[in-house]
C-alpha cells in the first residue's frame, strides 16, 4: 500500500510517499519546501503569505514527491492531508489540492490531524512488526510544538487521551518568543538551543533562576506564558547586557532548562499514574537535543522497563511523511472500503480539528 502524504498546516509545503508492507513502513520521497526565510523578516508566520506561498509550491512539490519515488499517480492507492489544526489560508491549499487529486485520480482521501502525524513520526523510525508494535501500548507521548503541548495516552493505535496540556502559550511558542526578546532570529527553537549549548554555567558571569511553572501542581497540565515574561522582566532589568553573548547564553540555557524541568517532571508524574509501556515524545521542540537526553535519562532512572521512543529529528518538524504514516493505520482499521469511494466531498479543511 503506497500513500501520497501533504502537509501545508503553518509554514512548510510538504509532500511525500509512503509505503507499508508487512508492517513495515519505508518512505519512498519526502520532500519539504520551507518559508522560514520569508517569515523570519515578520518574525513570525504571517498566515496569508504562507498560502500564497503554498499556493505556489505545492504542484511542484508533490510532482517532486512522485518524481522522487519513481512512482506515477497509478501507483498511488490513497491520498492523505493534514485538515487542522492550523492555519486556515494554509490549511485550504493542502485540503483543496488533495481533494482536487482525490478526484482526477480516483483515489481514496483521508484527513489527518496534524498532532496524529507528529504522533506517528515515530513509527516512521521503528522499523517494527505488527505483533512487536503492539508491546508499546499503553503509551504516553508527550507532543511538544509551536502550537501544542499535551501529554496524550494512548491505549492502542488512533485512540487519544488529552491527560493534560497547556493552559496558556505552548512551548515552542514561548521559545519563539522568549527568542525574539533576545534578539535571536526565527524560529526561536534552534537558535536558543544553539545558544544554550554555548553557555558555561561555571565560568558565567550570569547566573539566572527561573521559575518552573506548574511543576508541582497535582495535574498534569502546564503553562508557559509567565515563564516567558519572566525572561522578558529580568532582560528589562539587564537591558545593558543585550549585546553580550555571556547574558543571552546564559538566559537561553536558563530558559530551556526549565521548560525541559517541568516536561519531564510532568511527563514522568503522569506515567508513575498512568503506566505506560512506553514514553515517546513527537512535535517540533522534540528536534531539541536536551530534551530529548533529558528525558531518556529521566525515563531510565524513575520508570522500570520502560520503553522510549524519539522521532528522527528529519521527522521531529512538519512534513507530510508522518501525514502518511498516520493515514495508513487509519486505512488499516477502515472496514467498509466503499465508504471512501468519492469520499472527497466530505473533507474540511478545520482550524481548530480536535484530536480524536
Ligand atoms: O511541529 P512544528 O514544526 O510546527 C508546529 O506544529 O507548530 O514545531 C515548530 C516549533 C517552533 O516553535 C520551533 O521553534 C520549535 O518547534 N523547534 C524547537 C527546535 N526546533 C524547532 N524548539 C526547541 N529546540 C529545537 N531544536
Ligand atoms: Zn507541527
């Protein structure tokens, strides 16, 4: 079974190939056009330039997709797209062109959501059999993105469990702009990691101590909007120090230590309750190297045999790769087959998609 994945939620155009057999999942092409350049000068994505600049990309991208796996549209068995959450202007490039393929083609279409797809960015990395999949259940992902942070259970595949999540910003946005407030470019990620890592807590001249929102709350829910302002009044406080490389290291390493303190203290409380076989992590931040250090070293000194599951850092960020590996277990579990013919004519490109 060979699936056609496209992503277009926020600011990436992505297309990719994807095909499972036996179990076992192989990426044919991935392929992913990124505006960060465009958005960088806004700081930020400006959502109507983005589908303009979908709207541009998104032919050429999936003919590269195609071009890349050797594989023409007779080769394709069904169409899969990221509906929601996200963008709408977005949103509506990737639905419309997928739909309008659906149809030309006469292919089967699924909706995926785009927390589903970072979910299973996992699965695109274990090479695993059907059987050995199911020993990872019960899991506990902890999905951390610029829109979303959530510790989601699991009980087998497709079945979702919100347990807790963020009460305010998520955690990629705060590193988006406690990134702006230090003058770092866009996104904010993997420049304040790069910062983080240039910090010498013993040789510094800063010493700063953040505090840890939430972290012993008796839920497993988090909030990440006073972190950030705090960042923002103890850099008001330094102003003078905003050109020294010291005090921005310094800050960026405080900052993501405590997010990354209150993610794993969270993520390893819920597990003590919930005892999952497995912890896996998934969403943008998950490319960020400390967590996810941090969190295995967590995981292996508080949890007994436990399992831990990272993605590909190439499939921690938005692609359409995890939109197809998320489409095949939803096709896989499809029992009436005639329900997807035409089943173009029901798809909706949805803002606000709930994860279910
Ligand atoms: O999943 P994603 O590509 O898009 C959304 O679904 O939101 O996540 C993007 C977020 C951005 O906020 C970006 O700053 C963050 O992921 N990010 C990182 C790193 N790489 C990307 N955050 C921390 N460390 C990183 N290395
Ligand atoms: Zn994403």
């Amino acid at each position: 079974m060979i699936i056609l994945g496209i992503e277009t939620s926020c600011d990436e155009t992505a297309a990719a190939l994807v095909e499972k057999r036996d179990g076992s999942i192989s990426i044919l092409s991935n392929v992913v056009s990124s505006q960060v350049e465009l958005h960088s000068q806004w700081g930020g994505v400006v959502p109507n330039l983005a589908a303009r600049e979908h709207l541009k990309n998104i032919l050429p991208v999936i003919e590269k997709a195609l071009e890349k796996s050797g594989k023409e549209e007779n080769g394709i068995d069904a169409i899969a797209v990221t509906n929601g959450p996200g963008l709408i202007p977005a949103l509506l490039i990737g639905v419309n062109t997928a739909k309008t393929l659906s149809y030309i083609w006469k292919k089967p279409l699924l909706g995926i959501h785009h927390i589903e797809g970072h979910i299973y960015a996992n699965f695109l990395s274990y090479k695993l059999k059907d059987r050995e999949e199911k020993q990872l259940f019960p899991l506990l992902c902890l999905v951390v993105s610029g829109g979303h942070t959530q510790l989601v259970f699991m009980k087998r595949h497709l079945s979702y469990r919100i347990i807790g999540e963020t009460q305010d910003d998520a955690v990629g946005e705060a590193f988006d702009k406690v990134a702006r407030i230090l003058g770092l470019g866009y996104p904010g990620g993997p420049e304040i990691a790069a910062s983080a890592q240039k910090n010498s807590p013993n040789s510094s001249k800063f010493n700063f101590k953040l505090p840890r929102p939430m972290i012993t709350s008796h839920n497993f829910n988090f909030s990440f909007s006073g972190l950030k302002t705090s960042v923002l009044y103890t850099t008001k406080k330094h102003q003078e120090f905003l050109n020294d490389p010291a005090f921005v290291s310094a800050m960026s390493h405080e900052f993501q230590q405590a997010s990354i303190d209150v993610l794993v203290a969270k993520t390893i409380a819920a597990a003590k309750k919930y005892k999952p076989k497995t912890i896996m992590l998934a969403g943008g931040v998950s490319a960020n190297t400390e967590l996810r250090k941090q969190l295995e070293t967590a995981v292996k000194n508080n949890l007994k045999n436990t399992n831990y599951c990272i993605p590909d850092t190439t499939y921690s960020l938005d692609n359409a790769a995890m939109i197809a590996a998320a489409a095949h277990f939803r096709l896989e579990t499809q029992r009436s087959k005639s329900k997807l013919i035409n089943n173009w004519k029901n798809l909706k490109a949805d803002a606000n998609l709930k994860l279910k």
